[in-house]
C-alpha cells in the first residue's frame, strides 16, 4: 500500500508538472511559516532562557499553563473570546452576503465601483487609526459626540468606563472593517453561477427574490460552507489589534471586552515569559483545532458535499 | 543559454562574496549597535557624526544607534531579545523589566574583570553601592548612571488659569482643590486632571513623599513598599495599610467631584503631551518633566505657563535608583568589549560627554553657556541654556543612559526654567538619601505564574481604584482578595525572606 502510494505520488509528479509547480509555493509557504514554527511550541512546557535557547531552556511540564488558570479568568476570557467570534461569524457573513448579492444585481457602472470602493476602503486602515478615531470620537471630555451633545444640552455619555456600550461598538467596527471585504468572496461566487440559470428562471416567470431564494442562495452554499469552518478554526483566538487598540488598559472595561490574547499580552507584559504565552497560544490552538474537527465532522453528517472533507 | 546561466552564477557569486569580503577587511572601522530609549532628535545625526569622528580616532569603531519610543517599551523592547535582534548594546531599566531580562540571561554578565579592563575609568568613579543597585542574583548585568535626578511626583498648575479665576496661590492639598474647582466649575474644553501612561505620580504626591515610603519599582504589581529612613527596613504590602485607603478616599473623592477626567483609564498620552496639548490644567509628574512641559507651552508662543510645587515639606526622598538607565550588553553581543570602551570614553572625557549629553555647543542653536558664575568668577560650565532645537530631551542628547556622568551634569538657567523649578531640583536633592533595599531585586524565577496572575489582577482591579474609578469602600477589599486568589500571599513571603536573607548578608 504504502509503495503504491509513493508510485501514485511519482506517477502524479511526472503527468502533472504544471499543476505542481504552480502548487510549490504554496507547499513551501506552508511548510516554512506553519509547520516548521510548529517545532517551537515545545516552549510551552520550558523555562525559556536567552543563552540556553528553545531547545536548551529546561523542562517544566504544564507549569506554563498555571498562572492562566490561578487568576480566575480563564473561563471568563475564553468564554468572551468566543461570544466575540460568533456574532463576528453571524453578521459579517449576513451582511457580506447581503452586500455581494445586492452589488451583483447593481447594474449602474460607475456606482456600484464607488460602492465597492467605499466599503473596501476600510479593511486598508489599521487598527491603531480606528483606535485613535474612536477616542477621538468617544472622549468623554474630548469627543466629537459629547461636544456635539454638550452643544445641544444633552447629557454627555460615559463610552470608555461603560462596558454595555462595547459589545456592539466592537460588533460593528469589525464589520465596517470587513464586511467590503469579504463580500468579494460571495460577490466571485455569485459571479461563478451561470448566467444561463437566471435566464431561464426569467422565463419561467420568476421574480428577483425568487432568483436569490432559489439560485444565488444555493450556488453560494459550498463557498459560505468554507468560510464558516475556516472562521471556526479561529474561534478561540481574539483579534488582539481590535480589542487592544479600542480598549487599551481599561480595567472597567475588561468583564466585557477582554479576550485570550489581551488578557495574555497583559498579563505577561512585565515577565517576558515566552513560555507562559506559548501555553496559552498552545491552548487556543488545541481547542480551536477540535472544535475544527467537530464543525466539519457535523457539516459532513448534515451536508456532506460542503465538507472540507 | 550556458554562457548566459555561467554570467548568472557568477555574479550571484560575486554579489555574495564581494560584501563578505568587505566586511572582513582589515583596518575598517567595527560597527557597534547601541538601542536607545525615546526618538530621533531633529539634530541626531550631526551629534552623532561628531562623536563617531571621535570614535574612530581613538576605538576604530563608530556607534550605529536604533530607537525604542517610550510607547513601545512594553512591546518592540522585549522582541528586540526574543527576536535575537543583532545589537550590541540596549538600554536598561527597572521599568523595562531589567530584573526579569536579567534571570532569564537576555543580558551579558559584566564581571569585575571585564569592567576594570575595558571601562577602568568608570569602575573606579562609580560608588560600589550604586553598582550594587546593578545586582540581579549577586551578578552585574548593566553599567549604571550617574545621574542627580528627583523623579518624586510634583505638582505643575497652569499659572495663567490660576490668575484667571482669580484663585489664591496653590500651596497645599487644601489650596489645591480650590484651583481644581475652578477649573471644573469655569473652563471647558480643559480637564483639571487626566491621568494616562504616567498614572502613579499622584500616589507620591498624596502618600509616599510625605511619609517616606519606597515602592519596588521592578515589580509594581505586588504592592511591595518599604520605610526609606529604616537603615533595615522590613519590606510590607502597602495594600493592608490605613494610609494607602486613606489615599483611595481621596482620590475617589477627587473622581467624583469631577476632578479626575473620565477619559483617564482610556488615555494614553504622556501628561507632558497633555499639558501641551491644552488639555489639563494640573499635572503630576516630576519636576524635570513639569519644567519641559513649560517649555512645551512657551514653544507654542500662547500665554500658558505652569507654576511648580512640591507638597512633600521637609520628607526625606529616595534617591533616584541608577537602575533607572543604564546600557546593559545584550547576550547576543558581538562587541562587548567595544562596548565598555565606548561608555568608558563618552562618559569620562569632558568633551565627548558634552557631546553626548548636550550637543554641539553654539551650532545650530543646539545649547550655549547660560553665563552663571561659580564663586571664584569661572562660568558655571552645568548651567546651560538650551537652543531651540535641543530636542525634547534637552541634557541627554543621545540618551538616558550610562553615559551620564554627575560631574558633567547640565541644568538650565534660571531664565529658562519655571520660577521655583530651580529651588525644589536642589532642595529635593538634599533631602534625597539612599536605602541599603534599593539594591535588593527579588528573585522572581519561581513564581512566574504568580508573578503573571498578579500582573493581570492589579491592571483589571488595581488602576480603577488607583484613580478614583472604584470606591475604595468595598473595592479594596475585593482587589486584595482577588490578589490574594492570584497568590499574593505567597508572593509577600517569598519577598519578605528574600529581603531578610539580603539584608543579613549585606549588614
């Protein structure tokens, strides 16, 4: 079995030349930057020191691990990592295929570039720019809102020691930020669907509705499929640039904004632990590995044709 | 084809040789990579021009200098080492974390013999004690500064707003929070205080100046403190005491009248960057930082000025640790001995160090002689007055550092400094002492998960009451026990041994 295997390998190499090299790059990207690193998560269960190095620093099993569980917060930033990560997951996915659907039935030129621009725009500004807009628009003292509500009379609000505020600040700045983006995804494969079936839905009478029910909402299925198990791979890790840079060392703020990563990069600023942050990336790793498994294991029962395999 | 992919190989060959070659050539000057604190100054590049001359001359080697910002020090300085960036010196401090790098061997050890050989000059002029502030585990891992400095919180007020309001003159705590009610009560667009990075200066002002406590500046978060005028004091968490609460009170009182900017917890500017920006009308920071901020305000030609006071009566001060810059030699060095030569030569021949404190003396507006005169006649070399385009660090041109030398010392005229500046630098000054625990770091290699844990409670708990964001009334109690869950009490009595055992050896 395993010589067939290797002669199939072989055969394969030799009939499909092409097709290899153009997949080389991509082998090598992964086997350089994915696999390799993955050599290194042997600090995990090290006492990293400088001179003696990865490999030399000594042994000290899951004592890493400790300290994240100690504080009591374990559970809270998981918990809130993951609640983050599913209405990410639930509205930028409505909201870009919304958006790619309604651009692929825009039919004026001209605006629907300037549409596609204006919501692409944002996925080039960084974090650190949305952080200082949004103190610049937030500042309970200094704000563009509250100088706007001062001027009117009204009673200034209090964004950066209110923490009910942030759930949905966070819910949409992520998706301003991403929404332009990804709805190129669904609008490539909304383009993909054969311009043939929507002609012969015309004639058959149906409506603009009846076409997205019936046709655009099917023929996106396997790509919405894709990205939905990718973006769970992910959902045990927080999207530190956003959480950081809006919320910053707000301790009033924490119950409800602080995720994995943040509490991880504060809590092991002073200590240059390495090993300490590798546990927990370790941690995150693992569980988002098996809740991997289990989404596509669940997507194979229920549709099998989606999985990734 | 061939002769083509021959002309290919070769130059590919030629390419990495030819700089191989070049690096290797005999007689060439050695590049030797310091890592500073804080920006690129506008002039930078002149100074360090003139001292790398100099250097070639005498060392045959010239300095290539990076910069950390102050802003990055949690983030781009600690991956300068994980990365195993190449330098081949870098700034160090009990704020960067100088203690934990150096259990973790990210520093060079400097031994005696390395230090008598390569910097004599320096190993001779600097005080053992103040080499014993150097000491991580019984091991030198920096080279110190000598540095008369007062870091003790002060209390900078605008002037001009004062006179505005008509407000008597700010003299007190009580006085004080007359002139924060009348800015709260009569000036928008200007908080009276917004605490942001530099947040604990009004924890000196209201409690540690006064009753001459130290805290341990290496590891803030366990709230350890000690009694500066005890010739061996027993270490204690300040966190249990009457007079930390008493200083919650008042700060939660200060926050809800309105006093404390709600922006605090969320700002990140320096309170130096705030004052000049026009935002607050007092700030707390220490005395060298309030007179730069009067600068700041002067430079943008307004009618803003700041008064200066210090509320700590006749108290006596800890004397700025010489932990608080120094150049340590990172493991991954390729030149120490370079190194040590460098700091021995910048720091000790007169004009390198003017160089590298001051500037180019007249150029380009860089610093000039202020005039004042000793008492047999000669110019005050140390008074100096600095040019417009001395930099925001005026007096450390190229760095805070191990290059600072006290004999050299520069401090601006009275003309260009806040009326009173002057009088508190140097009555601060003799009233400054030294305590045999400054040179005490603890061991914290077997407690990283503790260590971390309280690191996490003190951001989340602590800041908000620090503050005045979370009554003390209740909030202390659940802080401590949150600390307490995250082995704070094992930490006290690590600590406290640890203190005891030093003190024993060092009596």
């Amino acid at each position: 079995m395993k010589f067939k295997l290797f002669g199939n390998l072989a055969y394969d190499l030799r009939r499909n030349k092409a097709l290899m090299a153009m997949v080389l790059p991509v082998v090598a990207y992964l086997l350089v930057f994915a696999y390799a690193p993955m050599v290194g998560a042997v600090i995990a269960f090290k006492s990293y020191n400088f001179t003696s190095g990865i490999f030399g620093s000594p042994w000290v099993g899951f004592n890493n691990f400790r300290f994240f569980f100690i504080s009591g917060k374990a559970w809270q930033v998981t918990k809130n990592t993951v609640l983050y990560n599913v209405a990410f997951i639930a509205t930028q996915n409505v909201l870009e295929i919304t958006v790619a659907i309604f651009l692929s039935e825009i039919s004026h030129r001209y605006f629907k570039k300037i549409t596609q621009g204006a919501m692409f725009l944002p996925n080039f500004i960084s974090w650190v720019v949305v952080g200082a807009i949004a103190y610049n628009l937030f500042s309970y003292d200094f704000g563009f809102i509250n100088n706007v509500l001062t001027s009117l009379n009204a009673p200034k609000i209090d964004v950066y020691t209110t923490a009910k505020y942030w759930p949905h600040i966070f819910v949409f700045l992520s998706a301003w930020k991403h929404v332009g983006y990804g709805s190129i995804v669904y609008l490539a494969a909304i383009t993909g669907i054969s311009s043939e079936i929507y002609e012969s839905a015309a004639l058959d009478g149906a409506n603009e509705w009846q076409k997205i029910r019936y046709i655009t909402l099917p023929g996106i299925q396997s790509t919405f499929f894709v990205l939905l198990i990718l973006a769970i791979g992910n959902i045990f890790r927080g999207n530190f640039d956003m959480f950081y840079q809006l919320v910053g060392n707000n301790g009033l703020l924490y119950n409800a904004t602080d995720v994995i990563d943040t509490y991880v990069f504060r809590s092991l600023l002073t200590t240059y632990e390495f090993g300490m942050s590798s546990a927990i990336g370790l941690y995150q790793s693992v569980l988002c590995f098996v809740t991997l498994i289990i989404t596509n294991a669940i997507i194979h029962r229920v549709s099998p044709e989606n999985a990734l395999y | 084809m061939k002769i083509l992919t021959k002309l290919l190989c070769a130059l590919l060959m030629a390419a990495l040789l030819i700089p191989a070659m070049g690096a290797f050539a005999e007689g060439d000057p050695t590049e030797v990579i310091f890592y500073f604190l804080g920006e690129e100054l506008e002039d930078d590049k002149v100074v360090l021009e003139a001292i790398n001359e100099k250097l070639i001359e005498k060392l045959n080697c010239y300095m290539s200098v990076e910069y950390v910002p102050f802003g990055e020090i949690g983030t781009t300085y600690p991956l300068l080492f994980a990365s195993q960036t190449r330098m081949d010196a870098v700034f160090s401090a009990y704020f960067t974390g100088y203690a934990s790098l150096a259990q973790k061997n990210a520093y060079m050890e400097l031994t005696e013999d390395m230090l008598k050989e390569y910097a004599p000059i320096t190993w001779e002029h600097t005080p053992q004690d103040v080499w014993a502030q150097t000491k991580v585990n019984g091991k030198i891992y920096a080279v110190p500064q000598e540095m008369i400095q007062n870091i003790q919180g002060t209390i900078g007020i605008r002037g001009d707003l004062r006179e505005k309001y008509d407000v008597p003159p700010v003299t007190d705590i009580e006085s004080l929070e007359v002139y924060l009610t009348a800015i709260k009560e009569n000036e928008t667009g200007v908080a009276p205080l917004l605490f942001g990075s530099m947040y604990t200066y009004q924890q000196d002002v209201l409690l540690f100046n006064e009753i001459e406590w130290a805290r341990d500046g290496n590891y803030s978060q366990i709230c350890m403190a000690y009694d500066i005028t005890d010739p061996a004091p027993t270490p204690f968490c300040y966190l249990y005491t009457d007079e930390f609460k008493a200083m919650l009170d008042t700060v939660y009182r200060w926050n809800q009248n309105g006093w404390i900017s709600r922006d605090s917890l969320s700002n990140t500017h320096t309170n130096r960057e705030n004052m000049a920006n026009g935002r607050i009308a007092v700030m707390m920071d220490n005395a060298g930082t309030i007179n730069s901020a009067n600068k700041d305000l002067r430079d943008n030609g307004g009618p803003e000025y700041l008064e200066i006071m210090d509320f700590s009566g006749d108290a006596s001060l800890l004397r700025y640790a010489a932990t608080g810059g120094q150049l340590s030699i990172p493991s991954q060095s390729q030149h120490p001995e370079l190194v040590l030569q460098i700091i021995d030569y910048l720091r000790n021949d007169k004009e390198m160090n003017y160089l590298v404190e001051r500037g180019i003396y007249g150029e380009d507006a860089q610093w000039y002689f202020a005039g004042e005169l000793n008492e047999d006649g000669s110019v005050n070399e140390n008074v100096i007055s600095f040019g417009e385009r001395s930099g925001q660090y005026g007096g450390n041109w190229i760095c805070w550092s191990a290059f600072r030398n006290w004999d050299y010392q520069a401090i601006e005229s009275i003309d260009s400094s806040i009326p009173g500046y002057r009088e508190i630098f140097f009555d601060m000054d003799s009233r400054s002492i030294n305590n045999i625990l400054q040179a005490f770091t603890f061991d914290a290699s077997n407690y990283q998960n503790e260590m971390a844990a309280l690191q996490g409670v003190y951001d989340e708990f602590g800041k908000p009451l620090l503050l005045g964001f979370t009554d003390p009334n209740g909030g202390l109690e659940q802080f401590i026990s949150m600390m307490e869950a995250a082995g704070l009490k094992t930490i006290i009595d690590a600590y406290t041994t640890q203190a005891a055992d030093f003190l024993a050896s060092n009596a």
